[in-house]
C-alpha cells in the first residue's frame, strides 16, 4: 500500500527539483542581459514558465533566490572548468570556453560590482574561483617556484578574464587566436620560473 505513495512522492520530488533547476537556469538568463536591479521576481518567474508565489514557495525571497543563484552558478563554473594539472592546454582550451559562453554576463556583473551588493558578491566569488583553479591546473609549477605568490599573480592575469576580453573582444580575435595568445603568456610565465 505504501508503494504507490513512495512512488508519487519520489515523482513529486523530481518534479519539484527540476522546477528549481528550472528557475535558476531562467535567472542565470535574466543576469545575463539586465543590470541585476532590473531582475525581478515576475521576470525570471516567467522565463522559468512558472508564477511568482512557486519562486518564492521555493526561495522564500529575492535574496534567497539570489543567495542560490550564487550557488548554483559557481557549480556550474567548477564543473566547466576542468583542472588537470597533467593537461595544462587542455584545462586551459575549457576556460577559453567557459569564457566564450560567459564573458559577456560576467562583464555586466562586474561593471555592478562596485554599487550593487550581490553583484559585489559574485564577482568576489568568481575570483575566487578562478584563483583557485589557476592554482589547481599550475600545482606542479606553483611547487617548485620560489615565489609561489608572484607566480601565482601572473598565472592568474595571464588567464584572467579581462586578459581574455582584450583580445578576444577588443582585438576581436577568434576563440583560437585567443586561446593560442593565453598558452604564449602561461608559457612565458612558466619559463620564468
């Protein structure tokens, strides 16, 4: 007897993980094309196909939507970025696109940065990120320098996403182009080591 209620509650439950997930890939959209102060609640509820009281039934508020938006969205950029410290192009070939898919959205958020509190706080979180995964993929290099720090500062400029936009954008490279530049700088850091 109780099968046929586990079974609608196991339903239920994938049912409403991928109304959450539904949600948070409709405001990662949203940020993607307006300054965070004109993402409201009504928006994102209707690219997510969903009305505003199941978004906060889910989040509870704009801030918790938000606080889990950060979440999920540093997920995603882990799970993007792969970190092989024995495939350094390979690692760097998946940041180029990551940025490619993300450049434009992350450059919104950081112009928000200074006036706008969670942009400030994504932003900061990113960074993090990205210094973490440039200290992943340059373990083996980062073990044996001197000044782990220094070497440190220029992997992460060589591979940081402003690097990448002056090229890419400003430059107007192509993704390849871009990418061939980027290893020229990780090489030459590397060889100063």
């Amino acid at each position: 007897m109780n099968a046929p209620r586990d079974y609608d509650m196991t339903l239920r439950n994938a049912q409403a993980e991928q109304t959450r997930a539904d949600i948070l890939q409709a405001l990662m959209e949203v940020v993607a094309e307006l300054p965070l102060a004109a993402v409201t609640l009504p928006r994102v509820a209707e690219r997510a196909g969903v009305t505003v009281r199941t978004l906060l039934r889910i989040f509870g508020s704009r801030d918790g939507l938000f606080a889990a938006g950060l979440e999920y969205g540093s997920s995603v950029v882990i799970a993007e970025r792969t970190v092989d410290p024995d495939d350094v192009d390979l690692s760097l070939s998946a940041l180029v696109d990551h940025y490619e898919r993300t450049a434009r959205q992350t450059m919104l958020l950081l112009g928000q940065e200074s006036w706008e509190p969670v942009a400030a706080a994504v932003t900061a979180s990113g960074k993090a990120l990205h210094r973490a995964w440039v200290e992943g993929v340059f373990a083996h290099a980062l073990a044996t320098t001197a000044d782990r720090d220094e070497a440190l500062d220029l992997l992460v400029v060589a591979t940081d996403l402003y690097t990448y936009a002056l090229l890419r954008h400003d430059r107007g490279l192509s993704r390849d182009e871009t990418l061939r530049r980027i290893r020229r700088l990780v090489s030459a850091v590397l060889d100063t080591l």
